[in-house]
C-alpha cells in the first residue's frame, strides 16, 4: 500500500518574507520618514511601510513591477518610490541600522564573506566583441 501524499502547503499558509515585522519598522520607520519627508503640496505618498513592503517583495520574487499583488500599493507609485528612495540613500541607511545592531551583539564577522550568482544563455547570442567562427559545412 503506498504512502499517502503529503498535500504542499497552500500559499496563504506560508510565512511571507516581505512583509516587515511590527519591531523592525519601529527602528527603520523613523529612518524613512527622516530621509524622505512628506511635501508639503501634491497628493499624498503611499504608505512608507506598504511600500518597502512591495518592494521587497518584488525583489525577492523577480516579478515585473506591474504584476505586484493586488494587495499591495500600486505599482508606478512602488517603482516612483523605490527610485526615490535609491537616489535619496535610504536602502544604504536602513541597511546600516540592522548590521549596527548586530555588531552591537557581537554577531557580524566580516572576515568570511560568501557571494552567489546565476549565469543564463544570452538570448539571440547577445553582443559580441569578437566575430563569429564560420561551423563545419557552412558556405562562406
């Protein structure tokens, strides 16, 4: 008699890994706000929270801004923010404040570092900067 199957689990049942835990956006929340206030006219931002949450979720997932979850803020309005929040530094300061912590604890160390990547095929050949080898049996 074989197993039963295990039924994998359904995605409202996993933990989500983007959206931030109530004790982080204390400590980066004001980080945020300091660096990118409100203007005084125009229409209102999106939430600062929802939006590094779609942000982050975006990134981990890969998917195109426009295929964000209907949950989350809209996605020009995301990507506006996200663009805004490169040039203003706040990524390089909100990551700042958990190493701090964490090197505060004794817990970061540096000497070993560790950095993974993916190569893929270029589609259509991509660019080349050498000419191409002639193959067995092509007229040239």
């Amino acid at each position: 008699m074989p197993r039963p199957r295990k039924a994998p689990p359904r995605p409202e049942d996993l933990p989500t890994i983007w959206e931030i835990p109530d004790a982080l956006w204390a400590r980066i929340g004001p980080i945020i706000a300091a660096l990118d206030p409100p203007k005084p006219t125009g229409r209102p931002r999106i939430d600062a929270r929802r939006a590094l949450e779609a942000i982050l979720f975006r990134l981990r997932s890969g998917c195109q801004w426009n295929h964000l979850p209907q949950d989350l803020p809209d996605d020009s309005s995301v990507h506006r923010t996200f663009q805004r929040w490169i040039a203003l530094g706040v990524f390089d300061r909100v990551w700042a404040e958990p190493v701090a912590a964490c090197a505060e604890l004794g817990g970061v160390d540096w000497e070993w570092q560790a950095a993974d990547g993916a190569l893929g095929k270029a589609r259509l050949g991509g660019t080349s900067s050498a000419a191409t080898r002639p193959t067995v049996g092509s007229a040239g």
